[in-house]
C-alpha cells in the first residue's frame, strides 16, 4: 500500500513539475509603435544604449517589432526602422558615434552589413545590438538579437528583413560557435 501511495505521489508532483514548465515560458511580442516607450525607453522594459531613448517627431517608422521568448534562457528579437529629417539624423548618428563599440563584431559566420554601422554591441555568448545608417535616405535601422548558450531560440529570420540582417549571420541552434562551444574551443 505504501508503494501505490508513494507512487501515486510522484506522479502528481511529476504532473506537477511538467505543467509548472509550461507556466514558466514567457513570450511578449508588440509591432505597435505606440509600445516602444514601454519597451525600449527610458523607463521600458528593455532598455539599451544603442536604441534610442525616444523616437524623433520628424520619424516616419517603417518597421517595429519587438520580440521577447524565454523558455529557459531570454531571447530578444527587436528592431526599429525609420527615416527623418536631417537634422534628426545627425543628431542620432552623432550621438551612436560616441558609444563605445565592439571592434570585433563579425562572430556566427558574419561577413559584414548592407549599409554603414553606427554603433554595435557583438559577444558571441549573446549575439548582437547594432544601429546601421542609410545616409541617402536619413533612414536609421537598430537590430536586436540577443539569447544565451551561443544560440536563439527565436526564427529571427521570419521576423526581420534579411537586409538588416549580418551577412552569413548563423544564430540557430546547430551553427559553427555553438559547435566550437560545445568542444571546448570558446571561453564564456
């Protein structure tokens, strides 16, 4: 009798543990413009140094998501898209030149971008934060792709524009510096 008991009991803690997995996963996507203070702002959720603080009015937006996956580890998959008057645009690009940014950047088998980087922020543990400009058109384009244990748990590529995208840029789960990793050639 005491065995039925106790396996009766581990089946529902084990029951338990499974659906309490479920509950743990969080996910938060917006392509609401009007959600970006709440997100990327000052006081958001997930703020940065190379997104900006607060959309210019001269800003006619193009493209915004923001996406957020954690089953285990954060995901973030973000990116912003706009063109503004000159003067705005000086003013962002001037200010994204004074960060202080990675100089090794090209890590998951980039090559380089289609347009001219601002500012970047690369680690090969956690991906990627940038800001690339399109000097002929005023138009600023900011990039997120963040995770953990050298891959994303997101299919960034169903979710940005492939030109924002590092060229060669290999964040899913089989790529070369998760493999190099897992042997032992990489330092957290």
């Amino acid at each position: 009798m005491k065995k039925k008991i106790l396996l009766i009991i581990s089946i529902i803690i084990t029951m338990s543990i499974c659906s309490g997995c479920g509950l743990l996963t969080q996910k938060d996507k917006t392509t609401d413009i009007s959600d970006y203070s709440e997100y990327l702002g000052t006081e958001g959720k997930h703020p940065n140094d190379i997104f900006p603080q607060s959309i210019p009015i001269s800003a006619v937006i193009e493209d915004f998501c923001y996406y957020y996956y954690n089953s285990w580890d954060p995901n973030h998959v973000v990116y912003l898209v706009y063109s503004c008057n000159e003067e705005d645009y000086a003013k962002e690009t001037e200010r994204l030149s004074k960060l202080n940014s990675s100089s090794d950047y090209l890590i998951y088998g980039g090559t380089g971008f289609n347009y001219p980087i601002c500012a970047i922020l690369a680690d090969s543990y956690n991906g990627y934060i940038y800001a690339l400009a399109d000097k002929d058109n005023n138009r600023l384009i900011y990039v997120e792709i963040t995770f953990c244990d050298y891959f994303s748990d997101i299919n960034y590529e169903e979710i940005i524009d492939k030109e924002y995208l590092l060229k060669g840029f290999d964040a899913k789960l089989g790529n070369s510096t998760r493999r190099a990793f897992e042997k032992g050639e990489l330092n957290k």
